[in-house]
C-alpha cells in the first residue's frame, strides 16, 4: 500500500497550523469538495494598522468599543497605536496578561495627562472639531506613533427616538437581515452624488475605506450606546473629530461592488446591528 499525506485532525487548526502526517491508505485523495470544512475559529486578536480607530475595530468585529478599551486596558481617550494589540475576548486579554487598574481603567505602565482637555473649535466650513485627551505612554524604542480617538463630546445627549432623519432620500432596496450573507444595516438607492445627510447628532469617529467591503465609510457616535454607518459613499465630507448634526451633509452617495448607486446605512446598539427602520421616521 503506498503511504500519501493526509491533512491533521481537525483539532490542531485550533492552534493555526496545519500538522502533516503519513498514514496507510489508499492511492489519490479526496476532491476538495469532499473534504469535511474545517472548524470556525472565534478571532482573539487585532494588530492595529494605520488609519484605525478603536471604533473601527469594534465595528470590523461587533463588538462595544467600550468593552474592547475595558479588555485592553485603554483609558477613556481610547488612544491607539500601529502595531499595538487589541484583544477581542477577556480571555485572550488575560492569557496575554494584561493587566489594567479596576478603578481607572488604564493600562498598566501607562501614564495620563492630568491637565489634558476637550477643546473644540469652529472651522470655516461650520463644522465643529474635537480634539481629546492624548494617553502618553512609557517611552519605548520603537512604539508607533499613538491615534487618540474621538471621545463622547460634552455637548452631546442621550439618542431620543423622535431625533432621528433619513440619511438620504430614496426607495430601500434591500432590508436588514435579508440577503446572503444577512444583511447587518439598509441599502438605499438613491443618484450618485446625492447627499448622505448625519442621522442625528453625534461625532464622527471613523473617516475612511479601511474596513474591507464598505467602501469609503463614515462611522458616528451618538452616545455611549449609538453608532452610525455610512458606507458605499463617493465623498466623504467630515473627518474624525467633527461633531454633526441631524441632516447635516457628511458624504456623496457613490456604489457598491456591483456598481448600484446606493447608501449602505447600519445602526449599532452597544456594539451590535439592529434594524435602522425601528429609528428612522415613517415616510
């Protein structure tokens, strides 16, 4: 009997790596569409790239930012750096031995400016940048340069049900939870260049198309409990920092894969999507 190579148990996929073992059996393989697939793995870990907010990353993987900066020991200005470790799960944050104080919050070896404010200041096109405290970490040799990310503005309130506006006109064209692969928010058709209007008011976290299959994306928070998205865009009118306000222009609508000139408008709830009609008025 000749001996061929046959994939490990589907076990040690658990640990990243492929073991190859040599066994009896007979000549030729499985095709590939006979193999059984291979286990789904829960995502542990997110090495920061350029351009990421802490906001991005909870919305790349569900999860409550505020939960995210809890496991990793980031203090309330959420700062970031390239290169550095956000954990997904508490347990992947404890067998990495992060350690952070219970009372504050922040990481350990991490000090914060105590004179460190929110500042804001008008722009000329009308829109409202805040800046937030910066976290200053203990000097290292190479530590990348640190992305604080756009805090909860004092002058921002609670979402209430009867504040919220269409983000653009248009039919909806495909529903939350319909499709494959289920869809997470609302697609709305609606002219290339139409403007994408803020929701409500909020400040804008994330500006840019880092996150795969959204395009040029725009992400505003509320409060602590709101997000917004706006992806698919052509333009993006506001940056990180800027504070919106309900009908505000913040974008352009452009196209999806498929080129369909549509808006792709998600809402989050502590991290997870929930159907943006339960919000929007009736029209």
């Amino acid at each position: 009997m000749q001996s061929v190579i046959k994939l490990a148990a589907p076990s040690v996929l658990a640990a990243g790596i492929l073991v190859l073992s040599a066994c009896s059996g007979p000549t030729g393989s499985a095709p590939i569409s006979e193999r059984d697939q291979p286990p789904t793995q829960e995502l542990r870990l997110h090495l920061v790239t350029s351009g990421e907010t802490l906001y991005s990353i909870a919305f790349r993987y569900e999860k409550d930012f505020r939960e995210l900066a809890r496991i990793n020991g980031l203090d309330s200005s959420y700062t970031i750096s390239r290169g550095q470790r956000i954990y997904l799960t508490q347990d992947a944050a404890q067998r990495a031995g992060v350690s952070f104080s219970s009372s504050t919050g922040t990481r350990a070896g991490t000090v914060i400016s105590s004179t460190a404010t929110v500042v804001t200041s008008t722009r000329s096109s009308g829109t409202t940048r805040t800046s937030v405290p910066a976290t200053v970490s203990a000097p290292t040799a190479s530590r990348a340069p640190s992305t604080p990310s756009p805090a909860l503005s004092p002058a921002l309130t609670p979402v209430t049900p009867d504040k919220w506006v269409w983000p653009t006109p248009g039919s909806v064209v495909r529903s939350f939870g319909s499709g494959d692969p289920v869809s997470k928010g609302i697609q709305i058709s609606a002219p290339e260049g139409t403007d994408v209007l803020a929701a409500i008011d909020g400040v804008v976290v994330y500006s840019g198309a880092g996150l795969r299959g959204y395009g040029n994306l725009l992400i505003v928070k509320h409060d602590d409990a709101h997000l917004s998205a706006y992806a698919y865009n052509r333009e993006l009118l506001a940056q990180e920092g800027d504070q919106v306000r309900a009908g505000q222009k913040i974008a352009t609508v452009g196209t999806d894969a498929e080129g369909n000139n549509r808006l792709y408008f998600e809402i989050r709830l502590d991290g997870t999507p929930v159907d943006p009609i339960r919000y929007l008025p009736r029209r």
